[in-house]
C-alpha cells in the first residue's frame, strides 16, 4: 500500500503519521501533486527519503525516478508550506502545512567531522531527523553532543530508531548488512545467552527506549519491527512505562 494511503486511514482513525516520500518511484510533478494531497488530507508529517535500489527488492525489473533527490522534497515542501509557491513558481490559494523531516545514521564520530550533510538537510527545509536503528548509547551520546557543537539540535528535533530484536542471528545480520546499523557483540552475546531470545530482544528494545528518555538531544523514539508482529513495537511502547504524546 502506498505511505500516501496508509497515512489517509491513519488520521481517520486518529492516528498522526509521518508519511515517507521517496525519490525513486515518482518524478517531480507527482511528488508535488501527492504532497499537496497529503496536506489536504490533514497529513502534516512528511520523512523525505531518496529511497532503495529496485533491485534489492522483489521488483528488481522496476525503473527507478529519482527526478528529484531527498533535499530537493525538504525545498518543495518549504516553498510549498511556507511560501505558498509551487517549483514552477505558481502561487497556491491556500498554502500547504508540511513538516518535513530528515533521515540520519548516528555514529562515533572522529575528532574531525563535522555534520555538513545534516546542515545542509536543515538549509534545505529539514525540520525533524529520524535515525536508523541505533543499539549504542553511549555512541548516541557522542553523536548528539558533536551535533549540538554545529548547532543541529536547535535547529530540527531528532527522532531516534530503536527496536526489538528478534535473535542473535537477526542481530548478526542487522549487523552486516542494514546500513549505518551496528549492534556491538556484547548484546548478540547477550541474545546468545538468553533462553528466550525474541523476550531478551524486546527488552533490550525497552530498555533503550528508557535510556534515550534521559539523554539531552533526543525528541522521541521512533520504533520498528521489520519481519515481526506490530505487537512487538507495541509491547516495547507498553513495557517502557513511557507515556507517549502526539506531536508535529
């Protein structure tokens, strides 16, 4: 189902989504045409995304857009949000009401980097970051402080990814082959170990959503379970003892 649809029935039952809109699989006019739809929807929340390969999915014959890239989607959706001004220059009778978001991979960061492509994210429009999974706190910990150095945390909420895990062996693979995901050995021991390995995967999942809580930086959490029941993302949120909030 597309995000666009997904989001639609979301906010009729209540629910605030973020919808994804990726580069790969529209050009710039249907980009724009759903962006506007979603505002009219009442779909505030927008996480641009250049999107996967084709030919890492199930779809591998598929022809990929990629008309626009990930900060040409945070520009549209400011011109159309706060200037009211399509790309073609057009004036809209009623402005769109967007709030666009970034995607991000926290690391350790060497004493000489500095997070140009965030700032460059921020300039373009970018007003939240949502991260990949991140299993490190302390890791987390020193990101956060060196983007605070360049100012990136005054400037866009960050949303942190966290998870259940659901074995060792989905550990390890998360490990190889997820992009800007590591998951340090002492926790795949830890899953080893465990006589239950989903039940020690789902804790390790609370407990992260309770550690980040308390770290300065992070705006919220945001939850995944690929390959599992939304139960799972559902027992992190209840086991946490965290009350959630709604919120752009």
């Amino acid at each position: 189902m597309s995000s666009l649809a997904a989001s639609a029935l979301l906010i009729h039952h209540g629910i605030e989504p973020v919808l994804q809109m990726t580069c790969r699989d529209r050009n710039r006019i249907a980009i724009a045409a759903d962006l506007l739809g979603a505002s009219a929807l009442g779909i505030r929340n927008v996480l641009a995304l250049s999107g996967d390969d084709p030919k890492k999915g199930d779809e591998p014959e598929a022809k990929p857009v990629f008309d626009l890239g990930s900060k040409d989607i945070m520009t549209l959706c400011r011109s159309l949000s706060a200037e009211g001004i399509t790309a073609s220059g057009r004036k809209l009778s009623s402005p769109a009401s967007l709030f666009v978001g970034a995607a991000d991979a926290p690391f350790d960061p060497p004493i000489d980097w500095e997070p140009t492509g965030l700032l460059e994210k921020i300039a373009a429009g970018s007003q939240f970051i949502q991260t990949q999974f991140c299993f490190e706190p302390d890791v987390l910990r020193r990101y956060l402080t060196r983007l605070e150095d360049f100012g990136v945390l005054e400037q866009a909420a960050l949303i942190v990814g966290i998870g259940p895990i659901a074995s060792a062996k989905s550990a390890r693979w998360m490990d190889a082959n997820l992009y800007g995901v590591s998951i340090p050995d002492d926790t795949i021991k830890r899953l080893e170990a465990a006589d239950d390995e989903a039940a020690e995967g789902l804790k390790i999942g609370v407990e992260l959503m309770q550690a980040y809580r308390d770290i300065p930086g992070v705006s919220g959490v945001h939850i995944m379970s690929p390959a599992q029941s939304s139960r799972r993302t559902a027992e992190v949120i209840q086991q946490s003892g965290i009350h959630t909030r709604r919120g752009g």
